[in-house]
C-alpha cells in the first residue's frame, strides 16, 4: 500500500469479510481476525465489540495487566491485541475530543460559518455552555445578547 494505518472500523462497512460481519458470540478478551485485501480486520470482545482494521499490525497479543476490584490482588492480567494497545497509546486525547463534543449539542444556525465555528468552540471549551463575562453569545452578567464579532474585536 506505500503507507500504514490503524483505527476503528464499523462491521458494516463495505470491504469487511462476511464471516466477520454476523452476530458473533464471544467470550470476554476472545480475539479473532481475518484479512481483507492487504489489510487485517481484528475484533476483540471487552464490554463490548471493538473492530480494527490495520495495515501494519498482525493478529499478535500483548499481555496487559488492568486493575479490577474483584480480581486476585485488584490486578488481572488479560491478552489484548497489539493494534488496539497501539491505537489506545497514541491516539491520546483525540477520542476523549470526540467523546465530549457530542455531549455538547449545537442548535445555531448561520448562514456565516465562522460563527458556527465560534459558538462551537465555546460550547465545547466551556463545559456550563455560558461564558463567565462578555465573551459568548449569553452574556452572565447583565443578561443582555451580545454581538460576538464586537466582543471579540475589542478583547484583541
């Protein structure tokens, strides 16, 4: 292929093997694998099923040890593919991103897309929705909308 990439992969996408895409019954940290083209899809069952589609790993395991109250010492030791502990060490904060800007909804519309981008970034940088003092939409204090585009000119 000339390049490597790894991340996660829904079942039900065009291109994963058929046997691969039913209802499988699995065991908890039960791993299986098949190849699609020259990449590798791998499905581990944690809580839930996590499917990867790799170009540069294999099918190998890595032991882990995951601390767990009702386990021997608070301490399990589990195999985990090595593409999913590869994915989970450096994809740092990007998932957690994600996570938390769908728990923010977003409700302005505007024909002008730098506003989108504004009222995005404040939602998702202030986690009440409301900035504390004349620097969002609402303002806290007086209670009054603010034009953003003034308030944001002036702060510079």
């Amino acid at each position: 292929m000339g390049f490597g990439a790894c991340g996660a992969l829904r079942l039900n996408r065009k291109g994963v093997p058929d046997i691969l895409k039913r209802k499988l019954k699995m065991n908890k940290h039960e791993t299986i694998s098949a190849p699609a083209g020259q990449s590798l899809v791998t499905i581990w069952m944690d809580k839930r099923q996590v499917a990867m589609l790799s170009t540069v790993h294999d099918d190998s395991t890595v032991a882990i040890q995951r601390r767990r109250a009702g386990a021997h010492g608070g301490v399990e030791q589990i195999e985990k593919p090595l593409c999913i502990d590869d994915y989970n060490h450096f994809m740092n904060g990007i998932d957690r991103h994600d996570q938390l800007t769908v728990y923010y909804g977003f409700s302005h519309r505007h024909k002008k897309w730098w506003k989108r981008c504004i009222f995005h970034a404040s939602k998702v940088s202030n986690p009440i929705g409301t900035a504390t003092s004349h620097g969002c939409w609402r303002c806290n204090s007086c209670n009054t909308t603010q034009g953003l585009t003034t308030n944001l000119q002036s702060s510079n």
